[in-house]
C-alpha cells in the first residue's frame, strides 16, 4: 500500500485527457466571453470585473443598466457564462452575482435567472470534479483517503474525522450519504435548504461519494430557490444594504433550517415506521 500511496503522491495527478478536458473547459468559456464582447458596441468597459465589494457591486450595477436595455441578449449571456464559469471552478463572488440579478432584472427573472445559473454552475463542478476530483484528492491525501474509506464503510465517522484531518467534512458527508441512500433526495434538499455545508463543498464532493446525478441536479434546482429568492430580493434594494452580512439575519437562517426540516420529514417518518 505505501507503494501505492507513494507512487500517487510523487507524479501530477491527472492524466493528459483529463488536463485537456478540464482546458477545454476554461477554453470553451474564454471563447464564450470573447464572443460577447465581440458584439457589444465600442465602449470603456474598465467597470466589467468580478465585485468584491457592495461599492464594487454598484458600479457594476449603474453601468449595465444601460446596456440591459439595449443589449438585453449579449447582458443575459454574458452574466450566465460568468455565474457558472465562478461556480464551475469555485471562485467566490457569486452572491455578489445574484444581488445584481435582482438589481438588473427584477425579483421573478432575477430568481429565475440565479436558478437556473447556479444549478448550470453546480452541475459543470459536478462533471469536472467526476472527472479530475478524485485523481486530485488521491494525490493529495492518500494515506487518510484510504482510512477515510474504511471508516466510512464501517459508518464510523467520529473515528475518521479526528484522524483525517481535511477530510473530515468529506467523511461527514460520505457517511451521511451512504446512510441515507433510501431518502437520498430529501437529504440532499436538506444540504441545498440550510447552510449545514458550503454549497460548492457539496458540488464537489457528489460526485466522489457517488451521489447520483439525477439526485443532485433535483436537490439543487429545488434547494436553491429559497436563498436565491432571499438574495436577489435584496439586490432590488441594492442602495440600503451595508453588508454582506445583512443578507441572513437571524429569521432568514431560522425559515431555511425550517424548509430543510420539512424537506427530510417524509424520510424521518418512514424509517419510525
């Protein structure tokens, strides 16, 4: 086995299809991009980059306005092929993405919009890490990946999460999904509901625990729907909002973990039968 563990740990993870996929991938979204820029009039577009910031977010928001109404086919796709590019490849921002879905297209397009992005977003992360995911946690982690998964077929997840270290919120997650394997889609509207665990944590690690597409892409497009109407709310009244952190008060926490709650009861009440 260390032979093994060595000889994974000492060469690049991926396979030379693998790294062409996943470049074919980056290429297919430059192009994308390019594309629109290509047919949208000659301008100072200095403004059009990634917010980080509420004051970030607002510039970005004064600009497009213009070009929304004018340009409402080149705006869509541009914000579609950024949304899911960031949740592609797990780059922060894309709360920042959906305020300024409602900002610029309102409260029921916006939610749409941030739905249907995301769910794209989540779905591209699910294939990608199916692709180059478990290659890369091998290389990684070899020696706690292998205890992981002994543990986890014992369902002893205290046990692996103090050994494992960083892959403790995969053994949780592993364990759970492989305990719940009869109510797996109310579990995973559970995950998507509630901010148990991170959301790009769950796109990546679906596929790795063997989490069935059709289950993931129902859990998502579903789950999703609460937080995003929340999000893009608020980007309607973009100007009144001082923090990111405003976005989820107490009561908006309290109204997800509820939906999540009844999203696993059918499940709790078949296994009390």
């Amino acid at each position: 086995m260390k032979g093994k563990g060595g000889d994974v740990g000492s060469r690049f993870p991926l396979s030379s299809r693998e790294v062409a996929a996943a470049s074919t991938v980056v290429l297919g979204f430059v192009l994308g991009l390019l594309g629109v820029y290509l047919t949208m009039p000659a301008s100072d577009y200095s403004f059009l980059k990634l917010p980080r910031t509420l004051e970030d977010l607002q510039i970005l928001r004064d600009h497009l306005e213009t070009y929304t109404s004018d340009y409402t086919a080149q705006v869509l796709v541009g914000y579609c092929m950024v949304y899911i590019f960031m949740q592609t490849f797990m780059i922060p921002g894309t709360v920042f993405m959906s305020l300024l879905a409602g900002a610029l297209f309102g409260v029921f397009k916006g939610v749409a919009l941030v739905v249907f992005t995301a769910t794209a977003g989540a779905s591209s992360c699910y294939f990608l890490s199916k692709l180059i995911g478990r290659p890369l946690v091998f290389s990684l982690w070899p020696d706690k990946l292998s205890f992981f998964q002994e543990q986890v077929s014992l369902n002893s997840c205290l046990t692996c999460v103090y050994f494992a270290g960083k892959m403790s919120e995969n053994c949780f997650f592993n364990s759970q999904v492989a305990r719940r394997r009869g109510g797996l889609l109310n579990y995973m509207l559970f995950l998507r509901l509630t901010p148990t665990l991170p959301n790009t944590f769950i796109n990546v690690a679906s596929p790795i625990v063997d989490v069935p597409y059709h289950i993931f892409f129902l859990a998502t497009l579903i789950g999703l729907v609460p937080a995003a109407y929340v999000t893009v709310k608020a980007g309607i009244a973009l100007g009144e909002l001082q923090s990111i952190g405003d976005l989820y008060d107490f009561n908006s926490i309290a109204t997800l973990f509820l939906i999540g709650i009844v999203s696993i009861t059918p499940t709790l009440i078949s296994k009390s039968k």
